[in-house]
C-alpha cells in the first residue's frame, strides 16, 4: 500500500524543521577541536591580514584545505561577527540548500510524494544533524557535489555542461581533488553503463571546461607564485595522497567502516536501505542507477584509503536519500517496524543503564533529567513500531516517526550538545579567556604535548607548542612564557620547569610563572 507524503505543505515543514534543528544553539556550543577551532581560526587570521590568498594558522602556512571555506566564513564573519555562529554558518546554509535541492532533483525525476520523504530522511538524520552545524569543509563539499551531478543528469543543455564544470570547480575549490574525481568520474561510468552517449557532450563540453578553469584555477596558480612547491608538496602529497594511503592522526578503520557510518549516519532511516537498494539494482537506470552508482563510487573510493573518518562519505549521503525516497511506500514494512523497535529498545535500555550507574556524574555531566525525555521518546517509537496494522492510518508512520525523532534530534541540539561542549571544550575556552585578558598581545601562550587551536581562537594569542619534556626545556631558557597550558597528567614536568598551578580544570590545567 502506497504512503503518501506529498503536498507543499510537507517540504515546507520539513524545511522549517531542519532550520529550527539546525540553528538551535548554533552558536552557544564552543568551537570542538580540532577541526572546527582550526577552521575557525584560520578564517579570523584571514580576515585581520587582508590576505584572501594563503591562509595560516597561528601565523604558520595552512595547506591542508583550499581557501573557499576560509572566503565562506569569513564573510559570515563580516555579517554575524567573529563567533561561533558565524564560524557554523556556511555549513548550515549549505545543509538546508542541499535538502532543497534534493527535494527538487526528487520531485522532477522520481515523484512529489519521494521527494517528500526522503527530504525528511536527510533532515532527521544523525549525517545532517551533524555536520549541518559543524564549521568544516563536509556540508559545502556535499552541496557542490550534489548541484553538479544534478546539474548533469538534469539534461542535456549548455546549462547542464556549465553547472556540471562550474560547482564542481566549486568543490575543487573547497575540498580539493576529490571535488573533481567524484562528479565527473561518477558521470563518465554513468554514460558508460547507461549507453546514453549523448551525455558526452555534457563532460567534454569546452564552454564547460573553460567556466571550470576560470572558476577554480585562479587560486591555485596564486598560491603556487606565492609558495612554489611547498605548496605542491604540501597541498597535494601531504594532505590528498599521503593522507590516502598512509594513516594520518591515527585515524584508521576496517574495510567495512563505512557500511557501518552510513547506516548509523542516516538512522532510523536507513532500515530501508536493503530494500532500496534492491529495487535501484532491480531497476539500474534512471536516478536510481545514478544514486546507487553515486553511493557506492564514493563509498568504495574510501573503504579503500588507509585514513578513515566518518565525515569523509557524506558526499555519498545524498545518493543513498535519493535511494530511500524511491521505497517511501515500505514504511509500514515489518522488517522496518521491527528493526526501529529494537534500535529504540536498545537505546533506551541503554541510557538507563547509564543513569543507573550514574555515570554522567562521573564524567563531569550533572544536569541529566533530559535523558529521560530521550528515555520517553525512543519508548513511544517503540510502541509505533509495534502497533497492529489496524490502528495505523496512511500517515501515521512515517509523520509519526518523523515527529518523533525531531523531538530526539531537539532535546540534543537544546540540551545534549551544550552538555557536551562544556564538558570537552569549557576549561580550556575559560583558560584561553584568562590569557587574552592577562597576556600582552606579544605574548604567546605555551602548550605542553597537547594540540587544541581553541586555545589560539578564544585566548586571541598566538601559541608556543612542545612536544616532549626536552623541547619544553629548551623554549622556556631561551623564550619569555608566562602562561602554560596542559594536561592535569603533565602538571609535575611544568613545575620542574618552574611554573606553579594556578587552577586545574578536570583534565586541563593552567599554569604561571
């Protein structure tokens, strides 16, 4: 029996759900490290230099991402001032244009009532939850990605050819090489296995090429003139190659790693993955040939990198939503009912098993009664999931299950989240305010073997790292450091070097001489 999800009624609600998700305390979490702090800082180095051609970090050379999301926060920081907000902002614009541009993609290539549904697959998901509020590279990556193949399968105009080029341009701009490989080798195996040949004229259109080359290739050449092959080396060796095939931060996984992340990435969602997979390998053509072939290319490109995080496939999550939204009729299926049942059971066992133990307070997390609310939800989709088939009207479960992890996804961005900024982030933003209040602007803060550029973002200082007792030693004979920042664990190496605690956090402390 077919579920409808249709009516404009829907998208917009799901539009303004995803908004409310998205900027509830956008900007009252701190920045996490490392990469949000980095991100963050080097985008406020840019903007006080003028320099909107290399951008640093801690006055140092940062070649590990292009500029296009330093430019992007930036002006956000222009709008919205130097905050957390505006650091997060790019990445949420990006999330709620991409929900809607797969929702129009949907509509004109599957059906309004798909469209539908898999819009509210990708808003109240854990993927989107995620990195929609998150000051990195991955949602305007994804974004860019998305619009060119998009724009590719959308037809066969010179339109098509310059939106293929010119957001892929955009997403070399932002990611790097991969903003090339994914679209346009994902359209060429396309051509390949559809035989629809006349979507050569697409990739190899030369008014295309040109628009790409204008668009993305200006800053490269910049740089290159600016730092030569150390740009090379670094940019393109270190951090595209190297990071493949070598290990990087000690950020490895099994081969299946990434089955693992898009399932648990786009729960409860993706209990209909099997399913819409079937059908699109059933079927192999159309959007669902594109989707499926979009999944898996991007899935497999880095099931195969020797470097693995979580945040690398979600260039893939928009192909897998497409997916989904072609099986919104299978919700009332009851391999789908019973397998969300067991997740909300689990759950819920789980954190009272968590509350029981009282392991929040030994973690430093005292206000906890809104685990409880989580307690009560994931009980109700419980219920849902196992009603008789009598009491189910069309709409009951997908809308019901939908409402319901809204709710889940709300208390978190309301209650969770801030939790657990306070508990990562809140000594160290208190120990970085310290020195931007006590240090002169010359000064620089010292940090013993750990690497937090929070510390660098809120305390407005540069910082002076050590990585062992005997290059600490060395930089406190030879440089003036008044303030020091490290683990609690380290506290006896700083005293040995003359510094005394002033106040130890619970797993910080900062130190003076």
């Amino acid at each position: 029996m077919r579920v409808p999800c249709g009516g404009r009624k829907v998208i917009r609600l799901v539009l303004i759900g995803a908004a409310v998700l998205t900027f509830t305390n956008l900007g009252a979490v701190y920045l996490f490290d490392v990469d949000e702090a980095v991100f963050a800082q080097a985008s406020k180095e840019m903007l006080l230099s003028g320099d909107w051609i290399n951008p640093t970090y801690n006055g140092i050379n940062r070649y590990d991402k292009p500029v296009l999301i330093y430019w992007l926060m930036i002006l956000s920081y222009k709008v919205f001032g130097v905050n957390e907000f505006a650091a997060r902002f790019p990445s949420a614009f990006s999330g709620l244009l991409l929900l809607f541009v797969l929702y129009r993609f949907a509509r004109k290539h599957v059906s309004e009532d798909a469209a539908n549904f898999g819009a509210m697959c990708l808003a109240l998901s854990p993927y989107f939850f995620v990195y929609s509020r998150a000051a990195v590279t991955d949602m305007t990556l994804t974004l860019f990605i998305t619009l060119s193949l998009v724009s590719f399968y959308s037809g066969s105009r010179l339109s098509n050819a310059i939106g293929l080029h010119a957001f892929a341009a955009l997403a070399f701009l932002t990611k790097g090489l991969i903003g090339v490989l994914f679209p346009f080798t994902i359209a060429i195996i396309y051509i390949l296995l559809s035989r629809q040949w006349q979507r050569i004229s697409i990739v190899f259109n030369p008014f295309g090429i040109m628009v790409f080359l204008l668009i993305a290739t200006p800053w490269y050449i910049a740089q290159y003139q600016r730092n030569g092959m150390e740009f090379i080396e670094q940019f393109f060796f270190k951090h595209h190659f190297k990071r493949y095939t070598d290990v990087i931060s000690g950020h490895s996984g099994p081969l299946y790693y990434y089955f693992l992340a898009i399932v648990i990435g786009l729960l409860p969602w993706s209990g209909l993955l099997p399913t819409a997979l079937s059908k699109a390998w059933q079927q192999r053509d159309g959007v669902l040939g594109l989707a499926l072939l979009w999944l898996f290319f991007v899935i497999a490109f880095f099931s195969l990198s020797t470097t693995k995080l979580p945040n690398y496939i979600l260039p893939s999550v928009p192909a897998a939503v497409l997916l989904l939204s072609a099986v919104h009729e299978k919700t009332r299926a009851r391999g789908f009912k019973l397998g969300i049942a067991g997740l909300s059971l689990l759950f819920a066992a789980l954190l009272l098993v968590v509350i029981a133990q009282d392991l929040t307070g030994r973690y430093g997390f005292t206000d906890t009664h809104w685990l409880y609310w989580i307690i009560l939800i994931n009980l109700c989709t419980l219920v849902l999931m196992l009603l008789p088939e009598m009491y189910f009207n069309r709409y009951l479960m997908p809308y019901g299950l939908a409402l319901l992890m809204f709710l889940l996804l709300l208390i978190v961005a309301l209650k969770g989240l801030p939790m657990v900024g306070e508990r990562l982030q809140g000594t160290l933003y208190r120990f970085s305010v310290y020195a931007k209040e006590n240090l002169r602007a010359d000064e620089r803060v010292f940090i013993y073997k750990i690497n937090q550029p929070s510390i660098v973002f809120y305390s407005d200082r540069r910082v002076v790292r050590a990585g062992s007792y005997e290059e600490a030693e060395a930089l406190v004979k030879n440089t003036p450091l008044r303030l020091a920042i490290t683990k609690v664990r380290h506290q006896s190496e700083l005293i040995q070097l003359g510094f005394r605690l002033k106040e130890a956090g619970r797993d910080y402390g900062l130190f003076e001489r």
